[in-house]
C-alpha cells in the first residue's frame, strides 16, 4: 500500500467504516471477485462446481478420531435451524492444554447454552479432557471443579501467578471466569478476587495473557463483541434483518460495538483495568472477535491485533511504555485489498516465507476470501492474499484459522476453518451450506500456497458448522493435530497421520526473570538441510490465544525436514535475556529455562506413533 493511500485511510474516521451487513458483504469482496461474479450471475452453479482441482499427493492425512478418543460431549449453542438473536451464532472455542504438566496435552473445550434455558443441573458446561497417553481422553471436569456454565465464548492459558501451572482463563457472555490452577488436578474460581470477572452486560470473544511490560508478570487482554441486551435487542422481525433474502438475526451492524480491556497483573494474584490509560479502550466500540499477540516489528515488545467483525481490524502497536496505539490503517493490515472493511473472526501469525517477519492470515465472512498480510517490516503489510494464492474461494465463512507445519519440511502451511453463521442459509441453493469444509493450504516455499483440502483426508473435507480450533500434537508423534469446537454438534478431533520421514523438534519454555510460562519469548530454530549450502532459519514465538477465540499447545514446534539436528536454537526471552544452544538432536521434546538451557528432555518412541497414513 503507498505511503499516500494509507495517509488518506489513516484520515477516515473508524466509526464511517461501520457499516450495514450487505455492504460489508459488497464492498470486502475485491474487484477481481466482484467482476467475475457479475459476468457470472447467470449461471447458478453447484457447489461441487466451486471444488478445485485436484492438486498432487502430499504426505499427509488428518483423520477425525474425537469419538474413539473419548471426545463425546456435545456443545450446545443456540438453535440448531433457525435464530433469534446473533448471540446464538458466534460458537465457542477450544484449548490444547497441558493441565498437569505431564508433557502431555489435554483438551478443554467451551461450551455455550440457548435461549430457552435448561432445569437446574442440566447445564451444558465446559468440559476438561485428561489425556490418557494412549490417544484417548477421559473427562475430568467434575474432579477437576470447573462446573460454571452459561454461554461460554473463548478461552486463553497461561500461568499468571508464576507457580509453574498453566491457569485458565474463559470468557462469556456475561461475566468470565479466571480458574487458578491449584496443582493437584483442581481448580479455583478466583474472577472476583482477581479483578478480571468484568460485568454482566460484557460479551467476552477472544483472550489472551500477554506481559506487556515485560515486567515478569501476565496482563491479560480480552475482547469484546457487542454491548447486547436481549431485553431490548432486535429481532429478525424487527428490520427486517435479511441476508440474502432470508430472515435472519440482527447485527452486528445497527448493534452498539463494545470496547477492548486491558488487565495489568498486580504481581499479587490481582489485576487492575489499565485499557483507557494505555490507549487500548476505543472512544467508539468495535465488535472484537479474535485476538493476536506478536512482536510485529522485531523490538522485543509484544504488540496486539484484534480481528473486528464488520469493520476495520486493529493493530495496536507496543510503544513500550505502558501504551499503546492503534497504526493498523497505515501499517495496511486491517482492511481488504480495496482499502474496505471486512467481517474478521479468526486471527493467526507466522512468518511464512521465512524473512524475518511475523505474517498475519485472517478469515472473512462469506462473499469475501481470507486475508494473507505480508509483513514487510518498518510497519509496513502487504495484501498478498491473491498473489499467494488464498483469493480462490469466496463461498466459504472462516472462524479459527493457523499457521503449522503439517509435513514438518519447515515451511508455515495454513488451515481454516468454516461453517456460515446463519442456519437459515439451508434455503439458499447458491450457497456453500451452513456446515462447510475445511480449506488446507500448502506452503510452496516460493511465497505461493497450494490449495490440497480434498487430498487431505476426510477431517478436512467432511463439512461441520465450526467455529474455534487449536493445534498441538496431541499423541506426540511428531505431527501437529487439530482440535476444532463446532456449533451443535460433536468435537473434532483431526489426527495428522504421515507417510514422511521429517524431524522435528519441540521447545518448551520456562521463564525465570520472564513470566514462568515464557509467553512473548522469540525462538529460532537454525539447520542445514542436506544438500543445501544456506542455513535453513525459522522463527515462532510463545502466545496465548490465537486463531478464532481459542488456544494452541504453548509448546513451539519446528519442522526440520531432512536435517539431522538443529544447529542453532536461540530464545528471545521477554525479560531480554538470551539463552544460545547448539547442536541438539531431533524428534524430541526439550524443556528450556532461562538462563539454564535445556534442563529436561522427552523423547517419544516413534513405532508406537498412532495408526499412520497407509
């Protein structure tokens, strides 16, 4: 984007780009796209006529195992044909969690509740998995005491009073939930004491701890959707509120924004609402849904960026003194390529074509494409959602979203998950369906994506209504699996099972002077591949929350491909200390402390990996 273009977007006031739904719709979807759907409108297609091609094997297979691995909770969120208020419609996320620190990961999944309300007891609630180690799970959320319920939205990890267990954090519509991990498989509810509950009215979205001051302790920051009360909310009826032609729930256009929060941890188990002060509550409400944290311009600082629905995004940039400013219109990673608003829901980053810099991929409501904002540095992004090959399909409604390796050759592949936001869509024959497929794209390694959903294996191309995934490896083999929350229905569960023979290794973080879960740290992971005379040089960072209001294992996982070791693995802690080691082996799990380096290891007998691909 040119300096100029972005002065005169960086002019327009944010609140001029709230607008109604069918504009959104309209102006999002590029040029190129709405070109083509004109000289189209003739022609009604099937929807097996928007598949593409089918693009050559990979060696990659994800399979749905969530029923025979115990995963047999269904969520429960609005009606299943048709709702009354967008409320029903936004879904819940999930978290690949390692409650008991067993190197293991477990499973918390949201749940959420409807209209009608439920006898006392029969509640839905969230629900806490155990990995049994043996690629089952066994439910442990009545031990465990996490018996809240209501209608449940994102959740985010991190251990932020620093006594080495991973705490939880879960927000609602209504007031959220901070459960203290206790260390002997229990948890605490300690919102109110902490200071983080909020207030009723507050619809929380997406989560994550973040140390924004580097000072060794976790803030959190939460998101927020719409200031909503059903009370006198709108209904279908009301607008009428159409998409399309057909009656449907109100909003989030026409509805009042809610803002963002900012929690500064204490450093004694409470949190004080710092949002106004540090330049993160907006004079206008946006409707926040995913939530990013990264250090987008390499300084050490982790910076926030939060996917809006219905209008521009935000990226607020770290000013390292406690503040923080919002440069996303002229950095150029808020809007669509025609400088337009866009409906965001799931955010993810990784720096895909290996320069340097954290790139940031965001889903889009249907009529729209994802967005690809390659990152250029000096805060300056670049739309590279055609040019890379992410613009191809427009009849699809993306929520939680990644970057990961899924082959382990060291290059960030992309997965997005979608499912529309109206049940009502059944009637429209134009239409991708209420529950959709997933889309995997390949990384060719030259900037460019292949799109192999249908080579994937039926964990990606049978359709769900999903809303919130995570990834993690889940059976420890060495590939990186998927968990995905769905609307009205039963998880996923999407065992990666592979035909290659790359290696792999994984870092987990322990912070000394730096929060105790290394959250913020940067790593880099340096090999030579055989055959290749420039080293190989990949970077991640340690995050809470991501993709679409939910939470990635907090272990970094690096793809080596055909390299034998990793030569270099450098860690960036938040506290600015550096820990530098070298020569380590492949295939397996390290645990890193600051200031120590590697203090425990795990290795994971690759025969008794699960069934792979045949």
């Amino acid at each position: 984007m040119s300096f100029s273009r972005r002065r005169f977007i960086k002019s327009l006031s944010r609140s001029a780009l709230i607008l109604s739904l069918d504009s959104v719709l309209s102006l999002a979807l590029p040029l190129r796209i709405r070109a083509f759907a004109q000289n189209s409108k003739n022609t009604e297609p099937s929807k097996s006529d928007n598949l593409p091609k089918s693009p050559r094997e990979i060696d990659v297979n994800f399979i749905n195992v969530a029923r025979d691995s115990g995963l047999n909770i269904k969520t429960i969120f609005g009606g299943e044909h048709k709702n009354k208020y967008l409320l029903e419609t936004t879904g819940c996320g999930v978290a690949f969690y390692d409650y008991d620190n067993d190197g293991w990961l477990d499973i918390f999944l949201v749940n959420g509740s409807r209209l009608e309300g439920f006898p006392a007891g029969q509640e839905p609630i969230s629900h806490l998995f155990k990995n049994n180690r043996d690629g089952t799970f066994t439910d442990v959320t009545a031990r465990a005491g996490l018996r809240h319920s209501g209608w449940g939205q994102g959740v985010c990890i991190g251990d932020y009073d620093n006594d080495g267990w991973e705490d939880l954090y879960v927000t609602y519509y209504g007031k959220n939930v901070l459960y203290h991990n206790n260390g002997d498989g229990t948890f605490t509810d300690v919102s109110e004491k902490a200071g983080v509950a909020g207030k009723k009215t507050r619809w929380g979205t997406g989560c994550a701890f973040i140390d924004y001051d580097r000072d060794g302790h976790l803030d959190l920051f939460v998101a927020n959707y719409i200031s909503l009360d059903l009370a006198t909310a709108p209904v279908p009826e009301s607008g009428p509120c159409l998409y399309k032609g057909v009656m449907v729930a109100c909003g989030p256009p026409g509805l009042a924004g809610d803002t963002n929060i900012l929690y500064h941890n204490n450093g004694d188990g409470t949190y004080t609402d710092v949002s106004e002060g540090a330049g993160i509550k907006q004079a206008n409400g946006f409707y926040g849904l995913g939530v990013l944290t990264a250090d987008f311009d390499n300084d050490g600082w982790p910076d926030i960026y939060v996917a809006n629905d219905s209008t521009a995004s935000a990226l607020f940039q770290n000013k390292k003194n406690g503040k923080f400013v919002d440069v996303g219109m002229e950095a150029g990673c808020v809007l669509s390529a025609d400088g337009k608003p866009q409906a965001g829901m799931g955010v993810s980053a990784a720096d895909y074509d290996l320069d340097g810099d954290l790139d940031i991929v965001k889903t889009n409501f249907a009529g729209d494409t994802p967005s690809l904002y390659h990152n250029r540095g000096n805060w300056n992004f670049e739309d590279a959602t055609f040019t890379a090959g992410l613009g191809m399909h427009t009849q699809y409604l993306g929520w939680g979203c990644g970057f990961f390796d899924m082959d382990n050759d060291g290059w960030p592949d992309i997965l997005i998950c979608n499912g529309h936001v109206y049940p009502e869509v059944e009637q429209l024959k134009t239409e991708a369906g209420y529950a959709q497929r997933k889309l995997l794209y390949r990384n060719l390694r030259n900037g460019h994506f292949e799109d192999v959903s249908l080579n994937a294996g039926t964990g990606i191309s049978t359709p769900y209504a999903s809303r919130g995934c995570a990834f993690g490896d889940f059976d420890n083999d060495g590939d990186i699996d998927i968990v995905v929350n769905a609307v009205n229905d039963y998880p996923q569960l999407l065992r990666c099972d592979s035909r290659h023979d790359n290696n792999w290794i994984k870092v987990r973080t322990i912070g000394t002077k730096s929060n105790r879960s290394g959250i913020g740290a940067r790593l880099k992971c340096v090999t030579r591949p055989p055959g290749e005379l420039k080293p190989h040089q990949q970077i991640d960072e340690v995050r809470s929350g991501g993709s679409y209001i939910s939470q990635n294992d907090l272990r970094i996982h690096f793809g080596l491909g055909k390299a034998d070791k990793v030569e270099l693995l450098e860690v960036r802690w938040p506290s600015g200390q550096v820990d530098t080691l070298k020569d380590i082996k492949p295939n397996q799990l390290v645990f890193v402390k600051e200031g120590t380096g590697i203090v425990r290891s795990m290795q994971f007998d690759r025969a008794k990996r699960s069934n792979p691909a045949k």
